[in-house]
C-alpha cells in the first residue's frame, strides 16, 4: 500500500515449490505492472515493459498471456544476470513517469536459497546504485541472506498492534471493538496476525452487528480451536511419519528452541548428537527441507506458531 500510494508498482506474490523463481519474477513483474496500468493508461512506457516481462518470461519457457508484443532483449543467459537485466529494463522505463517495482515473496523458503540470493542480489545492486527496484522477501528465519539484504524478525503483534489491526478498522463501519475485547482476543491469540483474525472474524460474526463484547470472543473459543487444529496444525501431522512425530514432540517437550543435541539427547541419542553424525540426521534434514522446523543459530524452532501446544494436546 505504501509503495503504490507513493506511485510505485507494486505486486504480493507466495512462491510455491518446484516452480523456478524466473517464473516467479516473470508473474510478480507482469502483475505490478498491470496493477500500475489501471490508473497510467496511456502511459506507452507500461505496455513497452509488459513486452519486456513477456519475452523475459518466453526465454525462461513461460508463457504469459499479455496483451503486449514481446519485445526481444539479449538475455545474458545466467539467472542472476537475465533478471538484473530484466530489473534495470522495469527501473529505466518506470522512473521517467515517476515510479518504480517492489515485488514482495511470500513463503520464500520455499525456493531454492542460492536462487532467491541470485534474484535479490541482482535487486540491491541496481537499488544501490540508485534505481528504483525493491525486493522485500517474507520467509522463516534463515531463508534470506543477511550479506545483501535489511533483516527485519516479524514476531507477534503487541496490544496497540492487535487494537490498530481490529478496532481501528471496525469504527468507521460503526462496529465498536472495546479494549477489554481487544486483550481477550490478544490474550487468546499471543499476538499472531492469523490466529488474531480467525478469533476476531468468529467473534464478529457472533456479536450483534454494534459491539464485538469479550462474551462473544468467549463462545467462540472451543469451535475457533477446534477448527485451527483441523485446518491449519492436523494437515501438517498427517504428513509425517512416526519418527518425525516422536522428534517433534521432543522437540516440544524441550521448549520452542533448543539445540539438536538435546533433541538427540531426549530421544535416547546421547553420544552422536552431532547433526552430520546422528542417526536422527535424516528426520531433522526432512523436517527442515519441507519446513515444519527451522533452523537458527544452531536451534531448532517450530515454523508453525504454537504447534508445540498442539503437540502437548494430541496423543
């Protein structure tokens, strides 16, 4: 929002695994465009840049359906170098008009980590050097590299974060929200953004269409639990086998980060704890390849808010 109130094209795009980052770039470039198009419709720069993506997008075997010729670029033929070029095309046709491209990932753990480096080095070299591109990249801790990038830790929202995100919004549609409602639902929640609007959209829709009262965040805190343990912590248990559960469950019982040496330790592996050793190596190896867990200076930590809760509830 603040990129395009500032006349930037921007573009939110979650990347998905097994799909190769240039297609990636090629969607999230081609979307902030368009999106930039509905209010520059006569700017002939845009549909210029829409052929550029187009042919950048035909040279990594993607097809974009969009309604401007390619236009034919020599690509370097490396990914780092074809999206730096692709990246300096977008900044040199946006700024005379104006403007600039932010693209922001989500779930960039789920890429490949060598070629996320290639696409955001590309991006904070140019931005370094004055153009106006920005890659912001949203992903567990460890999945961008602090060499090129601002690091910023999201964690859960604080009391005035949870009252900005749910009463401020509510009053204009003449929907009060109480501060006693707001500390229920944060008290319930722990501040995570997801588990603040599951609580809060239940409590809405329970409430008499003037008031969100903490009595409605109350009846609805069985059938909210119930239904973030079917839809959002079941699907991921169901995925695993019975040494990835006793893992996780010991991981559970030592905290939310702890070392793999305790992890090791607990499930009866004193002597070779050592990761690359271990014959719980390859559990620990899978559950951080499909990111159930991360990894952060040396401890490991679940990448589902809370799970370990879930964990101690279920047999």
């Amino acid at each position: 929002r603040h990129a395009a109130a500032n006349g930037w094209a921007p573009a939110v795009l979650p990347l998905e695994r097994e799909v190769p980052i240039e297609h990636e770039v090629a969607r999230g470039t081609a979307a902030a465009l368009l999106h930039h198009a509905k209010r520059r419709r006569s700017e002939h720069q845009l549909v210029e840049l829409l052929g550029v993506v187009r042919h950048y997008a035909s040279a990594h075997d993607l097809d974009l359906p969009l309604d401007a010729p390619p236009v034919e670029v020599s690509w370097p033929g490396s990914r780092y170098a074809d999206v730096g070029v692709l990246f300096e095309r977008l900044a040199d046709g946006l700024t005379p008009i104006g403007s600039g491209c932010l693209l922001a990932f989500d779930d960039a753990g789920h890429n490949d980590p060598l070629e996320l480096a290639d696409v955001l080095r590309a991006a904070a070299e140019l931005a370094e050097a004055g153009r106006r591109i920005a890659i912001v990249a949203a992903g567990l801790p460890g999945t961008v590299p602090a060499s090129f990038a601002n690091l910023a830790e999201l964690g859960p929202l604080t009391p005035p974060e949870v009252h900005e995100a749910l009463a401020a919004p509510a009053e204009p549609l003449g929907v009060h929200i109480p501060p006693e409602t707001v500390a229920a639902i944060g008290r319930r929640t722990g501040g995570h953004p997801y588990f603040v609007q599951a609580f809060a959209a239940a409590a809405w829709d329970h409430g008499d269409g003037s008031e969100v009262t903490p009595d409605d965040v109350a009846a609805v805190t069985l059938p909210v639990e119930r239904d973030l343990k079917q839809t959002f912590f079941a699907p991921v248990l169901d995925t695993l086998d019975p040494s990835e559960r006793r893992f996780l469950r010991a991981l559970a019982e030592e905290g939310t980060e702890a070392p793999f040496a305790d992890v090791a330790r607990r499930l009866g592996d004193p002597v070779r704890f050592d990761p690359a050793t271990s014959r719980l190596a390859p559990t620990r190896d899978a559950l951080l390849r499909r990111g159930v867990v991360f990894e952060r200076d040396g401890r490991l930590g679940f990448a589902l808010p809370y799970f370990e809760r879930y964990l101690h509830a279920t047999d």
